[in-house]
C-alpha cells in the first residue's frame, strides 16, 4: 500500500518525507559510562595500586620482572586469538533474498557533526542504496549548533526518502546521544548507523534484511565489514588503519561470530533489529565508545550478533593530528564499556565474559604495555651494556615479542587478501611502530578518563570527490 507524503519543515529544512510514527522512548540505561567506577572498583584500584607500590618498594627487580612478563604473556595471548582466527575458516551463508514485497521496513540513521564538506557524497550513497523507496527511511542528524552543515543539507535537492532531525541542545554532545534522539522517530523494523564519510555497498540493506529473516530469533544486530579506501600515495598511518580494519573485520569478528561470542560493534555499519535495540535502552549518551558499548549489552540481555559479508567503505585519518584523538577516544570508550560491564549483568553470563576479556580486556592492557615494556627493555640493555660494552639479550622475551608479531602479521595478512587486496611487507614490518603510537594514544585516553571521560574528539573528513584511490 502506498504511504501518504507531506511536506515538513524542519529549521529550513523543507522537503517531501513520511509520516512520523509515534515517539517510542527507549528504556533508560541504569548504570552507565556516566558512572566511571563502582565503589567496589574504586577500592579494588586502591588496593592493587597499594600494593604495587610496596612491591616497587621492598622488591622492585621480581616486582617490574613480573609486571614485564605479565604484560608479554598477556600480548602473546592477543596475538593468539589473532592467529587462530585467521585459521578459522570464514562462515558462508547463502541466504536467499526477499522479494520486495517482504522486505521489512528500514531506518538508516546518519548523525553529523561539521561535516558540511561531505554532505552532497552522504547524501549520494544514500541514494545508491537499492532498497524500495516506499520501505526506506534514512534520518540525517545534525546539532542545533552546526550551522554550517544544516545549510549545506537546505542547499541540497534531498530524495523524498531522506529526512534531517536537528537534535536540542544538551549535553553531552555525542553521537550516541544524538542516535537516541533519532531512535524514538525511527519507524523501521530494522535500523542501521552511517558515518559521514561511509560508502555502502548498495546491497547491504537486502543483505542484512534476509539475513535477519531467516536467523535465529535472538538475532539482533548485524556488523558489516568497513574497509579503508586510501590515496594511492599515502603514509603510514592510512595503511596501517587499513591493515588494522582488515584483520579485525574481516578475521577476527567472523570468527568470533562463527565461535558464537559477543564482540564489540564497530563505529558504522551495525544492523539491529529496532525492537531488541530499544529494549536494552538504545545508546549509552554518555560512552564514547556506543558501538562496543551497545553490542555487550544485547549479548549480555540474551541477544545474538553475527556478521555479513557487503561492506562499506570508510577513509582513513592521514596525519597524526587526526589519528591521535580519535585512537584516544577509542581506547577511552573501551575502557569505559569494561568497566561498566564488568560491574553488570554481562560479567554473569560466562560467554559474554569470555568475549570481553579476549577482545577489550586484552586489547586494552596490550595498548598500555607496549611503550612501558619497550622502554623497560631498551633500559636493561643499556645498564648490562654500560660496564663492560655486552649485552645479553633476553632470548625468551625476543621469542614472545616475535610470534606476538606473526600472530598480528598473519591476521593482518588473511584479512587484506578477504578485503580483496593484498598485505605489504613494509606493512607487516611497521606494525610494532603503531603499536608504540597506540600506547602513546593510551596515555592520553587515560588522561582523559580522569578529566574529560566524555569528551568526544571529532575525526575530520574530506570528500573523496577527485581522489584516487589505491
């Protein structure tokens, strides 16, 4: 049946969209990323600091030998389950799609934020989507403030089925807080995040509509894989990014969903059913990190997640300026996701427990060990080296970091060769050199978990209008 179109006017905003449904308020999030620490972790945090300290005190030698080991031990066990997804073979669906007359309807929401440069490309990729217009709902979201981009949306000839929804002023001013906002207008059965900059594969949306139709029940959310288009002259943080996209989109979330273990949802891409999202209380406004936050809490409710295959392509953050910020952002919203979790109902579930400490936990201490633990070796080399010109090399510790760093290489590998690309040596080689950066990054995400724990660093964009692209 066809649907009856008005005409609205949204802060100057005017143009042909469907009919609002009736606001639905997601229930409230009880304990969240507002609360940094529980009591309980409060006291656990002093004591454990106590007794490091009398540790360094009364033995620092076996205290640091032990922490150094601790910290290689933990990174070899990441790069373990890097490896061990790379050999798990990627699950094939072969899931036969719905005819137009049985798609479900679907909300795409794409919040913005100064992002006017890029507006004209979203708005173009929204339009590339084959999915029936009358069943499409794609709601563009933008801060009262940003004045720059709702003129760049009024200036555009917007497609019927895309509607701009200006969120109030209030804080915090987070991509997540502006989802909630655009989650009670949604009238989709199911819903999906864009970013700015995103490129989807015009047939994600059948994709994850047949999908959702026939799995389980408890299904819940579908990530599809993001994949990094960069310059063909670029350095080396836009290819590690891709090399790093790579081996966690396309290694280690197919397998972590092929093991039927919750993982933490990337930034875009994530495809839920609307009714499962609302029930755990949407996003948490106040976690920087939503999209892991929001994957662990359908898991720990009972919900699947799962993985398709068309992907959507994403740029890369070229200079350190940009790459910075929003690693430290990141890796601060991790942290917050831990800890709130590791204080609820997910921490009770066994299988969701297992995910988090294989993916946050031990992603976490790795970032925060690389540079101390470099630091610390660099240090000993030089005090056994100092009194008569020899050192002698920690062989076991060499061992350690090598296969940590084959484990990485070979993830990093396959998932380049699924992206339909192919790794790089020098690739390969600088990866303990992003890892040094990352715990840079982390010094300042946990700078910032002190200070500013819900401080939203914004990644710039550019548009890819006359790029080439590798």
């Amino acid at each position: 049946m066809a649907r009856e179109e008005r005409r609205l006017h949204v802060d100057g905003l005017d143009h042909a969209v469907l009919p609002d449904p009736p606001l639905v308020a997601p229930f409230p999030i009880t304990d969240g990323a507002h609360r940094r620490l529980s009591p309980a972790q409060g006291g656990m945090l002093v004591l454990a600091g106590l007794g490091l300290g009398v540790g360094i005190t009364l033995a620092p030698g076996p205290t640091l030998d032990g922490l150094r080991w601790t910290g290689l031990v933990l990174f070899a066990l990441l790069a373990t389950l890097r490896l061990v997804a790379a050999l798990t073979p990627r699950r094939v669906t072969a899931t036969p799609p719905l005819p137009d007359h049985a798609l479900p309807a679907y909300t795409v929401l794409a919040p913005l934020y100064k992002e006017a440069s890029v507006a004209a490309e979203l708005v173009a990729s929204l339009d590339r989507l084959d999915y029936p217009r009358d069943q499409l709902q794609a709601l563009v979201v933008l801060e009262a403030d940003d004045a720059e981009t709702i003129a760049a949306f009024y200036a555009l000839d917007l497609p019927a089925f895309v509607q701009v929804l200006i969120v109030p002023p209030s804080g915090p001013k987070t991509k997540p807080k502006a989802c909630n906002h655009a989650l009670e207008r949604a009238r989709g059965e199911l819903l999906v995040i864009y970013d700015a900059e995103d490129a989807p594969d015009p047939g994600q949306l059948r994709e994850a509509a047949a999908r959702f139709a026939a799995g389980p029940a408890p299904l819940a959310c579908l990530q599809a894989p993001l994949r990094i288009e960069i310059p063909a002259i670029s350095g080396l943080l836009p290819r590690q990014f891709q090399q790093e996209y790579a081996a966690h989109f396309e290694v280690l979330l197919p397998a972590l969903a092929r093991w039927r273990l919750a993982f933490p949802l990337g930034g875009t891409s994530n495809h839920f059913k609307t009714g499962p999202l609302r029930a755990v209380g949407g996003w948490d406004a106040f976690n920087v990190t939503e999209d892991a936050d929001v994957g662990f809490r359908l898991a720990a409710a009972g919900y699947g997640l799962d993985v398709i295959d068309r992907p959507t392509l994403e740029t890369a953050p070229t200079t350190w300026k940009a790459w910075r910020p929003q690693r430290a952002r990141w890796i601060k919203g991790h942290l917050a996701t831990l800890l709130v979790h590791l204080r609820g109902p997910a921490a009770r579930r066994p299988r969701v427990a297992l995910a988090l400490f294989l993916t946050l936990f031990l992603s976490l201490v790795s970032t925060h060990l690389h540079a101390p633990i470099f630091a610390g070796v660099v240090l000993m080399i030089l005090l056994d080296l100092a009194p008569d010109g020899q050192a002698v090399l920690d062989g076991a510790g060499l061992v350690l970091f090598g296969y940590a760093w084959m484990g990485s290489a070979i993830a990093a590998a396959v998932g380049r060769q699924r992206a339909g690309g192919r790794a790089k040596a020098l690739d390969l080689l600088g990866l303990p050199l992003i890892w040094l950066l990352q715990g840079w990054a982390g010094c300042h995400a946990l700078w910032q978990f002190v200070r500013r724990p819900h401080h939203w660093d914004k990644t710039p964009h550019a548009p890819r209008a006359g790029r080439r692209l590798a």
